[in-house]
C-alpha cells in the first residue's frame, strides 16, 4: 500500500507484485473454491498460484525480499496437497467441508500474529514501494498496523460464516455464509486497503480527506448483483433480492452523487 510516492515508479507487474493483496490471491482463491468434491482442484490452483507469484517476484523483482505471507503460500497450499493426497475418504470429506475455514483462520492467525510480533504483514510489502526514509515514520507504521487488521477481521468474518453455514446450516453451499458474506468481506477489505492510505496522505498534508462515500461506493454496488444471485439461486428470498436491487442502486446513486465534484462550488485559487 503506498503510503507515500517512491521516487522510481514501478513497472506495472512490479507494482502488483508490491501490493499484499496479490499474496492473498492464492487463499482467497482456495477459500473460495474449496467444498464437496473441489478440494483437489482447489489446492491445487492455489499452490500453482502461490509457486507463480514466487517465481515472479524473484524474476521481475530480483532485489525483493522474501515476504511471510508468500513463504506460508506456498507452505501452506503444498502441505495441504500432501494431505490430501494421502487422506482416507473420511478424512478428505473433512476437508473438503471445513479447510475453507481452516485456510480463512491461517489467515486471521498470520495477520494479528505479525502485528503482535510488530511486522504487519502488508509492511514489507509497503516498504518496496517507499523510501526508506518513511519506512520507521509513525504514519507509515500506523497505516500498516490498521490495513493488516482490516484484513484479519476479514478472513475472521469469512471463517465465521463458512463455520455458520458447515456447523449450524449444514449446508457448505449455502449462497449467505459460503459465498455472500465471504465475499462482501473481502471485497470491503480491499477497498479500504486502497482508500485509507489517501486518507492518511490528505490529513499529513492538511488537506481534505477522501470522504466515507468512497469507500462505501462499490460496496453499494455489490448490492445488485448480490441481489439478482439471491433472485436466481434462493428463490424462497425473492424479496429480499429485489429490495437488494432497489437498494444498491438508490445507494449507488446517492453515494455517487456526493463523491463527484460539485460544478456549481468556486474553483479554489490557481496553484503556483
């Protein structure tokens, strides 16, 4: 997350390459995919995810750092193979029904974990993209700190819903605790991860903050398309699917309306 400007703008693979998210990719891809009969499939995108975005960082980025959570990638998805191709069938279905929540509190445990130890996860990925100058500023480390826990409370809402839909539902499918919730968690992750650095860089400066309408603007949006996937696959909550519809794009517009620029306010005085 870029904290502030580096002085040598990164190529567009090495800039993905820096942001945590991208080391995320191969959990949330599992999390995701993983149920009753896609545990290999699962596993196995995963690993080939996590051994890819390896090999690309030391090959495109031959000066970066061995990052934790790329480490526990490939440790993780590949220990997870072996298992699974060891396992008895009793053992496998165990898997294919809860290694979605055990991926998901990995996940939870590496977040809080690094911040206990004082090295949030996403801080060697931001130290790649700023000057070393920044790298001990308390803002730099306040902004790491927050961002890291966002993303812990994420995968432990997302492991607290696939659980729900596992242990209480029975139902590793179901469209709420399996799919929606998971999703909205992560989706609202990532938003802040790409919003609160702004908002970090606008109040150093004393200028004004991007407001919460910003950060809400694509959740909003995601209430459409969750709706028509309530309408098509829980036709007993076909209410609940129209109100979503209705709602999101009411938010969406409101929302929308008060991040554009209002024509008819003065423009501020010319710079320079």
């Amino acid at each position: 997350m870029r904290t502030e400007a580096h002085g040598t703008a990164p190529g567009p693979v090495s800039g993905i390459l820096e942001n945590p998210v991208v080391g995320m990719a191969p959990w949330i891809i599992f999390s995701l995919l993983v149920g009753p009969g896609r545990f290999e499939i699962a596993v196995g995108i995963a690993l080939a995810s996590a051994v890819a975005l390896v090999v690309l960082g030391r090959v495109v980025h031959r000066g970066s750092s061995w990052k934790l959570l790329e480490v526990a990638d490939v440790v993780f998805f590949a220990a997870m193979a072996v298992v699974g191709a060891l396992a008895s069938a009793g053992t496998l279905r165990w898997l294919e029904t809860y290694a979605g929540e055990v991926a998901n509190l990995t996940l939870t445990v590496i977040a809080f974990g690094s911040m206990a130890v004082g090295m949030p996860f996403t801080l060697q990925y931001a130290r790649e993209q700023v000057d070393p100058s920044l790298w001990h500023s308390p803002a730099f480390l306040r902004t790491n700190y927050v961002i890291t826990g966002v993303w812990g409370l994420a995968f432990l809402v997302a492991a607290l819903a696939g659980a729900y839909g596992d242990l209480v539902l029975h139902n590793p499918n179901n469209i709420w605790t399996g799919w929606i919730i998971q999703i909205l968690a992560i989706v609202a992750a990532l938003r802040f991860t790409a919003w609160y650095p702004g908002v970090v860089r606008a109040r150093a400066r004393g200028e004004a903050a991007p407001g919460g309408a910003s950060l809400l603007l694509p959740l909003a949006g995601l209430l459409v398309p969750i709706g028509i996937a309530v309408l098509v696959f829980d036709g007993g909550l076909w209410w609940l699917g129209v109100a979503l519809i209705v709602v999101g794009g009411l938010l969406t517009k409101a929302l929308r309306a008060r991040t554009e620029p209002d024509p008819a306010r003065p423009a501020g005085p010319p710079l320079g």
